[in-house]
C-alpha cells in the first residue's frame, strides 16, 4: 500500500512538473491549428447539460496528450485526472484520442480549452465552450384588452434573461407581422429583449390569434399567443320573407332585418325615405309587415341598426306591380261533331303516337271558342312534325296526317273566332 501510494505521489508531481514545463514553452510559441496533428471542435452547451470535449491525433508517435482548462490547469494528463472537480470524466483515452466529458455546466466554466501534444515542436489546439441560457416562458401583454374598429392597438413580447440575446417574431394568423425590438443586457452577459407591435384592427380581426415566436439556439417552438378583441358597428341586411316574388296590389309585404355587431346591436328601427311609412304598417322589432299593397306605397324603406361603436343601415326599394290578369277558363272541344278529317287531326294531337302536348297546351291556355279552318298544302310526312305559334297567340299551326292514306297531309290551323290570318 505505501508502495502504491508513493507511487500514485510520484505521478502527480510528474505531471505537475511537466506542465508547468510545457506552458512556460507554451506561452512563449502557440501553433495554430492549420496543418497541426493535433484537432478539436467548439462547443455549444444548453446551462445544466452535459458539454465533451475531444483531443484528437492523426498519426500518434507515442506523444502525450493532456487537456487544460480555461485557467490553463490540467484536467486530464493522459488518462489521469489531477483536478479535483469530478464534474469532468474520462470517456475515452488512446493514443489517438483523449475525450473527456463536464457535466452540469454553468456559465463559470464557458472559456477555451486547450488540447496540448508533447511534440517538437509542441502543439496545441483550442476549443471554445459556449454556455447558451434559455429564455423563460415569454411575457405577453397588450394596451387595451378590447379595440373598436380602425383604432391602433400595442402588444408587447419580453422574452427575460438568456444567453445570447433572444430574438423576436410577430404573427396574425398565417401572416408575419415586424415589431420593434430593444435589448438590454442586465448581469453576467445575460439579455432580456422586449418587442412592441403596433397594430390598426379591423372587425376581419375580432378573434384573430397573434402570436411573439421566441428565437433562440436553446430552444425551440417557445411562444406565447394572444386573441384579439374587436369591435364593430353593425353590418344590416333587409330580407324579402313574404311574398316570394314580385309585389302586387292587394298582396301583403314582410320584411325581415338582419342585423349583427360586436356587441350585439341594442337597437333596430325601421323607417320610409323621404316619406312617412303607411299608417296600417306593423313593425316589430326587427320586422316590418304591410298589409294589402297599393302603388302608393312605393319607395326606400330602411333598417336602421346601432350599437356602442357606430350605427349602420340597409335599404330595400319596394314597387308595388299590377294585381295578376284573370285566366280563362278552358273549352272542351267536341270531337264528335266535328268533321271526320278534322278529327282524325285532333285525335292525333292528343293521342299516344303524337308526341306534341303543344296543342293541348295551347286550347287550355286560350280557351274559348275555337273554329277549324283547312289548308290543302302537303307540308310533312310525318306525324305533328312541324308547330309554330299563331300571333297573339291566337292560334297554332299544326302539321299531321288527317285522311288516308297516311301519305296525305294537310295542315290544320286553329283559331278563335274572328281571326282572319
């Protein structure tokens, strides 16, 4: 045991001496690490992580290999360590390579660390630990909690204390919007960074989300997300519920107004332009109703809509058109009284092998008294192939065949009584 212990002594001092040595020489001449056998790498380390650090040799001749901290003390001399901090451990050692690992790093241990080689002449190569500090959970705040349409609204995003310096984005929706950003460094090369977005709004935006999207190597996806709340006069839409169509005398008008706001609209009123409404007019709430129509009626009627922010109106332009004409009604013509030719004719307008409902049509809708008069010219061959319409609709131009043989046609031409085409 004593042996081993003097032994463990004798190494110590060894290592001691050698590199006090070696940095005496090392101050006085520092290769770069161009062209050296000797090579290492940066290091980026998240505050509480784990950072390694590796010293690599291409082409070893049996040199010593040792590992200096930024304060230039040893770590590791080959695969011994003299540094009393067990924060650092061997990972791997060989004659090509010496990596040791720190873990729970903190801010007191960013600086260069020195990979050294026991050459002539002596090499050394640097690698630089950088201790990167998240930001916290961004700080979003806006001016007003609710905003009326076409006013301006400010939102502020702080992202507190990292390292480095955070940077900033603003979104609405899918759009990327550009705030103003300061940065103020506050202790230990710590940064706090404060973007302001100034922001006009319309009713498009009312619910609208708006995020600050925190930029950082040490983090990612860190935001924080505001909706907005706006509000705005009201938009009115007058709707035609009764009747369907066109308004005619003696028929009944309803109207209905539609009308949506944030907030809600408080009042709906409904009024004629340049006239007073009819005196039998009903209005409730936000619909009108007017019993049998008369031209005198006619003119702009509109709804008017308010709320906190502003009022708003729509206009429905009433025409009275005239009451509908009385239709006649239809006159059934007796086939069997009239002549066999003719009826033929007729028999074959209305039957299966005639495909023209044209005929029976045009009886239904001009009723009356109808008068038969015949045209010896052959103008088709085939059955009811030709119809055109009478004018004034008077009377109809029929083709078909009406006598035997089917090769005969003649064409039959109805009219009312009177007409003399």
């Amino acid at each position: 045991m004593a042996i081993t212990g003097n032994g463990s002594l004798t190494i110590y001092l060894s290592v001691f001496v050698i590199s006090a040595a070696f940095l005496l020489k090392g101050a006085a001449e520092t290769l770069s690490v161009e062209g050296q056998n000797l090579g290492t790498d940066n290091v980026s380390v998240i505050e509480g992580e784990m950072a390694t650090i590796s010293c690599r040799v291409k082409n070893n001749d049996d040199s010593v290999i040792q590992l200096l901290n930024p304060n230039r003390q040893t770590i590791y001399f080959r695969d011994v360590r003299p540094l009393k901090d067990s924060r650092f451990q061997l990972v791997n050692f060989s004659d090509n390579e010496l990596r040791v690992s720190l873990s729970n790093v903190s801010l007191s241990d960013e600086g260069r660390y020195v990979c050294q080689l026991y050459t002539d002449p002596p090499q050394e190569a640097y690698a630089d630990i950088t201790v990167l500090v998240p930001p916290g959970i961004p700080i979003m705040d806006s001016r007003e909690d609710v905003v009326s349409e076409g006013n301006e609204t400010e939102l502020t995003c702080t992202a507190m204390v990292s390292k480095p310096a955070a940077s900033i984005r603003w979104m609405k929706g899918e759009q990327e919007l550009t705030g103003e950003m300061t940065v103020d460094e506050t202790y230990d090369r710590m940064f706090t960074v404060t973007s302001r977005l100034r922001l006009t709004v319309s009713k498009e935006d009312d619910g609208e989300p708006v995020s600050c999207i925190i930029d950082h190597p040490a983090v990612k996806d860190l935001r924080a997300q505001r909706y907005l709340e706006v509000l705005y006069q009201p938009e009115v839409k007058i709707v035609q519920a009764f009747p369907e169509g066109l308004t005619r005398e003696g028929e009944n008008l309803e109207l209905t107004c539609i009308a949506k706001g944030k907030p809600q609209p408080h009042q709906i009123s409904w009024l004629r332009v340049d006239d007073d409404v009819p005196s039998h007019t009903v209005i409730t709430g936000s619909d009108l109703f007017i019993e049998n129509l008369n031209k005198s009626y006619n003119g702009t009627y509109r709804c008017v809509a308010s709320n906190t922010v502003g009022d708003a109106y729509d206009d429905y332009i009433l025409f009275v058109h005239d009451a509908p004409t009385t239709i006649p009604t239809p006159t059934t013509l007796n086939l069997d009284n009239t002549q066999g030719a003719i009826a033929d004719a007729l028999r074959c307008a209305f039957s299966d092998t005639c495909h023209s409902p044209f005929l029976s049509r045009l009886i239904c809708e001009d009723g009356g008294d109808m008068s038969v008069a015949r045209h010896s010219a052959i103008l088709s061959a085939s059955p009811c192939s030709h119809i055109s319409t009478c004018p004034h609709s008077h009377h109809s131009h029929i083709t078909m065949p009406f006598t035997s043989p089917p090769s005969n046609h003649n064409h039959i031409h109805l009219c009312r009584p009177g007409n003399t085409d």
